[in-house]
C-alpha cells in the first residue's frame, strides 16, 4: 500500500511544479482538480479498511475539489474573459525553480523531524509541506485573482494532506467543515472576482491597493 | 448603608441625570439648562450636607465597596460646590441659545464629570476607584473639547487624553500590586509585613506617576496649560479647582494606606513640590495667554499641596507627628483654598474673555473701569493666590511654612536642609507669584485700552456675579476664621494618616486665633485706606493726559506698559529656562517699514521634550510603512518568510549535518 500511496504523492507533487509553471488558467484549474481528485481518494488507500464513513468523505471532496469548485472556477473564467496569467510578480520559470526547492526544503526538514515510526515510510509529511509552500508562492507570485484562488485551493490542499496522518483521529464533523470552509470560501471569492473585474475593468489584486487609506 | 452615605450616593446620581432632560428638550430652549442646573444645584446641596456629616467625625462602614469619611469628605465639597457654582455661571456664560450645538453635550457631560469624582471619592474597592476615575478622565475630555471645531482645541484634548490614560495604566499596574500585597481589591490600610520595601516603593512610584499625571506634577503637568486655556472657562475653573485635586486625593489615600514610608518618598514628594511651585510660577510669568497663566498657576498651587504632602510623609518617616500634622493640613486646606480661588480667577478670567472675546493679555486694558465688579473679584482671587494676608491662601502656606520650619529646628535628620531649604522657595514662589499677578491685573484691568475689543466689554451677568461673589465670599471667610475650618480640617487629617494625634494638637501647632486677629486687623486697615483713598479721589479728581505724553504728538494707548515688557525683568533672568521663540524685526534706514515684534515661550516638557521626541520616533517608524503597500502577495510573503523561519528555528539542524557528514 505505502508504495501506491507514495506514487499518488509523487504525482501530487509533480502536479504543483505544473501549476507554477503554466501560465494558462484553465490548464491550472484542471491540474487542481486533479489533485483534488487524487487527495480525495487518498485516505481510501491510508485506510486500511474501508468505512462507511471514511467512503463519504471521500466522495465528498472529490466531488468538492474535482467537480464543483472547478466548475465554478471555469465560470469566473468565462465570465471574465481571460485565459492566461500574463505577468506573474516573477517569471514562470523562476517560480518553478523555487517550487523545485521548496520541495527539496520541505524534503530535508521532514527528514529531520522526530516523526511517528508509521509516518517516517510514506512521503506524507514532505508533500504536504512542499504542498503548503507551493501554495504560498502561487499566492505571493500571482496577481490575477483567479490564480490566487487556485493558490489558496493548493495551499488547502497541502493542509489536507498534513490531516492524512491524523486520519484515524480526525472526526468527520472536522473533516466536512474544512470542506465547508474551503467551498464557502472559494465560492465568496468568485462572486468578488466578479465584482473586481466590474470595478477595476482587470482582475489584477494590485488594483486592490488603491482601497488603503 | 448610613444617612450621610446615602445623601452622597443621591447627590452623585441627580448630578449623573443632570444632563439628560435636556436631551429631551427642543435644541433652542432654555429649559434643558434650567433643568440641568436645578438638578446640580440640588446635588450639590445634597452632597455637601452628606459631607458635612462625615466631616463633622462620622466615619460609614464600607457598603458595597463605597464608604464616606472625613477625607473623602472633604474632597467631595468643592466637587459640589464649584460643580454647582459652575453651572449657574454657564447659565449666562454658555448659553444654550447661543451655543445650541455644543451646549447640551457640555452640560451632560458636566454631570457625568461630577458623578464620577464622586464616585472615585467614595471608593473603597480598587475596581469601583478606577470606574469612577475612568468616567471622569473620559467626560473631562470631551468637556474639554467642547468646542472641537477649533484645531488648538482639539490637539489640546488629545494631549490631555494621551497623559490621563498614561496615568490610568500606571494606576492598573497600582491596583494589581496593591491585590498582589493584600489578596483582594479593597482599599485597606497594609501591615508591615504584607509588603517589602521594594513593592512598596514601586507602589509608591506607580501612584506619584498616576496621580502626579493628573494633578500636574512639574514634568508630568504638559497636558495642564493647554487643556485649561482651551476649555470654556467653567470647565477651566472646574478642571483646575477640582479634578487636578483628584489626582492629590488619590495621593493622600493612596500613602495613607502604605505603611511606613522611607524618608526617601517624603524627600522626592518635597522636591517635585519645589519644582513644581517653582516652575509653574515662572513660566506664568513668561505667557502672554490670560487662561494658559491661571493654568501655569495651577501647577505652582499643585506644587504648593504636594510639598505640604511631602512634609508629612518626611514626618511619618522619622516620627514626628507635628510635621505630619502641619503638612497635611497645609496640604489639605491648601486643596480647598486653590478650588476656591482659582475656581474664581478661572471664572473672572471667563467673565473678561466673554467681554471682549481674546484671552491675549496684551490686547486687554482699562476693564476695571468697565466691569467693575470682575475686577475686584479678580483682585482678590490674586491676592489670595499669592499668599497674602488677610485671605485664605495665607492660611494654609502658614501652615507649611510652620511646618517647615519646625523641620530646621531638628538637625539631626538627614534631610533637614532640603526640608529647612524648601521654606525660602516657597517664599520666592510667593514673591514671584506677586509679580505675576500685578503684571496680569495691571495690563487687563488698569491704564487704557488697547485694541478696540475693550471698548464694548460689558460687566459680567448677574448669575456669573453670584458665582464668583460665593467664591470671594469663602475666600475671606477662610483667611478671617481659619479657626472654624480647624476642626473639620483635623478630621480629615486624621483620616488620611491613621495613627497621629488629631484635634487639639492642631490648634495648639497653628496660632489660629492670632491669625483671625491679625487679619481681621489687617482687613479693617485696608478698609479704612481705601476708604480715605477714595475721599482724597473725589476731593481732587484725576486728569487723564495720554501715555508718555511728554512731547509726542500722536500718543496711542498701544504704547502703554505691556504685560511682556512689565515682565521682560525676570523672562531676561529666567531666559536660559524659558528658550522663548522672539521673532525680532530689524530696524534700519531713516524711515524704517513698518514690522513686528512677537515672542512666544513653548512649554518645557511639552513642546521641547515630548512633541521632538514623539516627531523622532515617528520619522523611525515611518520607515516600516513602506511594509504596509495595502497588496495581498506582500502580506503573504511576510507571513511566509515568517513561517518559514520559523520552521528553520526548529529544524535540528545538527542532527541533520550530523546524518550528512557521517561516515
């Protein structure tokens, strides 16, 4: 299982390196939906048994991170009439270059920490910190409003791996209001896209300094 | 609960509801004002006979954390009374119908004011204290910043609300110690052995800063001149007779509760006193501003009390009960005696501002002639703030001066000479107050006039007459029979330091009776002075020729003695403490254009101390607003470096190095 389960993250964190490096949004919303999709099964393959309820979450959010927030995504997009971020704070190739060594961190500090015996085989602990840091350098170098929605969709993802280890202790209840969280707050933030892109004609967030005092 | 705790607790809330029918009433009407002052008056009547009760020896046991003695009586009077005399002067001079906007917001708030001094006064638990402490530092500024339209008005509240809530986090900090001595928040006298020197101490100091903010103390006094010139002119006889005397209140309590104080406390009160007296008179001298001098004065008279202070705790440190005695009655009758007098300066100066419309000395003159009345009600406010017999000032800086001078009579102190030293500054405070307040009258309400604003002044009205005249009235009535006041005045003594003998000893320690007599002599003499003075007038009438009339054709009364040249002797003394900012014109050529003269002197903590280091310390932290550009990605990354070097702090990283370079 641990082997299926590192492939699945491999391939987790393979699919950030691609987020950074593409500067076309609907290339970048699919590639997270299927992160979503694969985070979704994911606990199915921690657990060693399948429950009934442990079925449900899954379902869950692969319906929430593959399905509706995509879809909602692919909406913002049409209806704002872009297809690419064309001038990110720093190059594509910049960014994904320091993706690749905030992975390589995350990688050496996971090694250092005084982990679980369980825990120390999968690459769990690494990929949910590449995860989470690769969120944060979407979040910093995007400024379209959509991407740095798929930013934080990234950053929550990273999150949600890090809640795989405690997967046996997690209650649902916790579990479904992350996923609750996550969509009223994607779905709160797509209505503001469109209401920067009636205000500001642009999706760039840096129009947004002009409301400090 | 007693009868006289009850009568207080009423009077406090008529004065709290005092306010709020005239919310109810239409903005032009004058029954809002009415209403209002009925009430306070009522208060005020209610009060002071509560206090009356609990001065007469009368001491409550503690009710629901409130309690009413002798000390705290005898703060609660002149809150009633000028709380009451204030507002029937605002009847004429802050008419509603001529300040419908800002009037009843005044009036509600005066009663707000006056409830909380009340409440603070009877106070037995830390938290009930700092709930009334609170409501007045809250309600003073915006009584003080009454008419907020006008910037200088505005950036005066700020600076008095900076400086009250500086002094409330010291008291907090008080208040957590005094829990931490005692386990609760009662105000109850501590033992010897609840507290070390060094806790003590440190309670000590955290009340002189709390307190000393609020009375005015000489470095913590740089709210005071501003917030009082600034404030209409009830609020300013308000502030200045009544809620800078809270901060001495909270003093007295506050060292009445701490158990044997070390000489060093008695010697630290005495010399802030020095230098407060001190330097509040002088840099009277040095203003130009009618308010902002009667304001400079109030920090001398603080000065004044709080060496009265000093003395008794110099008393309490080595043992001798009739320093104590003699200070703290100074001290205490001082309080009372500043209220009354400045409280009638503060009025009459109003009387003069409502007048004319300026507070400019050098713009006044000749209003004695116009407004007779608030000149002679002036003059003996001026006389009693000096000092001098035979009015009630005199009375109580004999009392320090005995004081003091018993402490020179026992060299075998170690601090006799700073005790024995501060006698002749008090005399120089005196001297130099004198000056200062011939240079004020002699320029607003003697010689001519000296711009057209004077010659429409009008005496004041009749309610703003009866204001001041009850104020001369105690005035005289204190300096004649100080020894009435001597036994209300020896139960609050008693009050504020447990354990020293009270009643007769005061008597026996101050020569009241003599005292009675030599100004009753005196005021007889003066009698028949101005008496023959007046008959010698009428014989032969004066001729009025113009100023410096010897010669020059077109004499004007601008060329009359100003205030700043009658006082340009001792500025040019005192030149190296007042740094004044002299804008000179120079003169040249045979017909040289016309030009001015103007010299200002900026208030030594305030505008040379605080506002350049405030100005620093801004520039410093301006240089950390290029961090604030209001975009998103720029917070983000400061929360990830952070995080990030955080994750850095707890990497081991030895281990890590260790696993890397073993072999």
């Amino acid at each position: 299982m641990t082997s299926l389960l590192d492939s699945m993250l491999v391939m987790v964190l393979v699919l950030n390196l691609f987020a950074l490096g593409s500067s076309r949004l609907r290339a970048v919303i699919q590639v997270v939906a299927l992160q979503g999709a694969l985070l979704g099964v994911m606990p199915l393959v921690v657990h060693q048994h399948i429950s009934p309820a442990a079925a449900g979450v899954s379902l869950a959010t692969v319906l929430l991170k593959a399905i509706v927030i995509p879809t909602m995504l692919m909406r913002a997009l049409r209806e704002a009439q872009i297809k690419r971020e064309v001038e990110p704070l720093i190059g594509l190739l910049p960014s994904m270059i320091l993706g690749a060594a905030a992975t390589g961190f995350a990688m050496v500090f996971a090694s250092g920490l005084p982990l679980a015996d369980e825990h120390t085989a999968a690459l769990l602990v690494p990929a949910s910190l590449a995860t989470v840091l690769v969120g944060f350098i979407l979040l910093i170098t995007r400024t379209k409003a959509i991407s740095q929605v798929i930013g934080y969709l990234v950053l929550e993802n990273g999150i949600f791996l890090f809640g795989m280890l405690l997967v046996e202790a997690m209650p649902l209840v916790v579990e479904m209001g992350v996923l609750l969280d996550l969509f009223v707050g994607v779905f709160v933030i797509c209505i503001i896209v469109n209401h920067i892109n009636r205000a500001f004609a642009s999706l760039d967030t840096r129009r947004l300094a002009e409301l400090k005092e | 609960m007693t009868f006289s705790l009850a009568l207080v607790v009423g009077a406090i809330a008529l004065a709290g509801c005092s306010g709020l029918p005239g919310l109810f009433c239409p903005r032009p009407g004058r029954w809002g004002q009415k209403a209002a002052t009925w009430l306070v008056v009522l208060a005020a009547v209610a009060g002071i006979g509560g206090a009356a009760v609990a001065l007469a020896g009368e001491t409550t046991a503690t009710w629901h954390g409130i309690a009413l003695d002798a000390l705290s009586a005898w703060f609660l009077v002149p809150v009633f009374l000028l709380g009451a005399l204030g507002s029937v002067y605002g009847e004429s001079y802050w008419p509603q119908a001529s300040h419908p906007v800002n009037g009843r917001r005044l009036r509600l708030f005066w009663g707000w004011l006056m409830a909380g001094m009340g409440l603070l006064l009877i106070a037995r638990h830390g938290v009930v204290f700092l709930v009334g402490w609170e409501t007045m530092a809250l309600t003073a500024f915006f009584v003080i910043a009454t008419e907020d339209e006008q910037a200088t008005v505005r950036s005066s509240a700020w600076a008095y609300l900076v400086a009250t809530h500086l002094g409330t986090l010291s008291l907090f900090s008080l208040f957590a110690l005094l829990r931490k001595a005692t386990g609760s928040f009662a105000l109850r006298p501590l033992t010897v052995d609840e507290a070390g020197i060094g806790l003590l101490t440190a309670m000590f100091l955290l009340a002189l800063v709390g307190f000393g903010l609020k009375a005015g103390i000489m470095p913590l006094h740089f709210w005071l001149p501003g917030a009082h010139a600034n404030a209409p002119s009830h609020v300013s006889a308000f502030l200045s007779g009544v809620l800078i005397k809270m901060g001495v209140y909270g003093l007295v309590r506050i060292l009445g509760l701490l158990p044997a104080p070390p000489v060093a406390w008695g010697v630290l009160l005495l010399a802030a006193g020095v230098a407060s007296a001190l330097g509040g008179v002088l840099f009277a001298i040095a203003q130009h501003d009618l308010k902002r001098l009667l304001a400079y004065h109030s920090v001398e008279n603080i000065g004044i009390i709080v060496m009265g202070l000093g003395l008794a705790v110099l008393g309490r440190a080595t043992g001798h009960p009739d320093w104590v005695l003699l200070g703290l009655a100074g001290c205490l009758l001082h309080v009372w005696n500043h209220s009354l007098f400045k409280g009638l300066l503060f009025l009459a100066a109003g009387a003069v501002v409502h007048a004319t419309g300026t507070r400019e000395i050098d713009a006044l003159g000749g209003l004695g002639r116009r407004m007779p009345w608030t000149a002679a009600f002036f003059a003996t406010g001026a006389v009693a703030i000096c000092g001098l017999p035979p009015l009630n000032g005199f009375v109580s800086e004999l009392l320090i001066y005995l004081g003091l001078l018993r402490t020179a009579t026992v060299p075998a102190t170690p601090v006799w000479p700073l005790a024995a030293l501060s006698a002749p500054a008090l005399a120089m405070v005196g001297a130099l107050a004198v000056a200062c307040f011939v240079k004020v009258f002699g320029a607003v309400f003697l010689g001519l006039g000296r711009t057209p604003v004077t010659e429409q002044a009008h005496e004041a009205a009749p309610d703003m007459r009866g204001a001041m005249a009850v104020l001369a009235a105690f005035c005289l009535l204190i300096g004649l029979a100080p020894g009435w006041i001597a036994p209300l005045l020896s139960q609050a003594c008693a009050c504020a330091s447990p354990g020293t003998q009270t009643g007769t000893a005061l008597a026996s320690l101050a020569p009241f009776a003599w005292l009675s007599a030599a100004n009753g002599a005196l005021l007889i003499l003066l009698g028949i002075g101005v008496a023959v003075s007046l008959r010698l007038l009428r014989r032969h009438p004066v001729r009025r020729p113009g100023t410096w009339d010897c010669g020059y054709a077109q004499p004007t009364a601008r060329i009359q003695y100003t205030a700043s040249s009658f006082a340009q002797f001792l500025s040019s003394i005192f030149g190296w403490l007042f740094r004044a900012h002299v804008d000179r014109p120079r003169v040249t050529g045979a017909f040289p254009a016309a030009s001015r003269f103007a010299s200002h002197v900026p208030d030594l903590v305030l505008d040379r101390c605080l506002l350049p280091m405030a100005r620093t310390v801004e520039r410093w932290l301006g240089t950390f607003r290029r961090l604030q550009q209001g975009l998103a990605q720029s917070y983000l990354l400061y929360i990830l470096v952070a995080v990030l070097a955080m994750l850095v702090c707890t990497m081991p990283l030895g281990e890590i190095i260790k696993r890397w370079f073993c072999r």
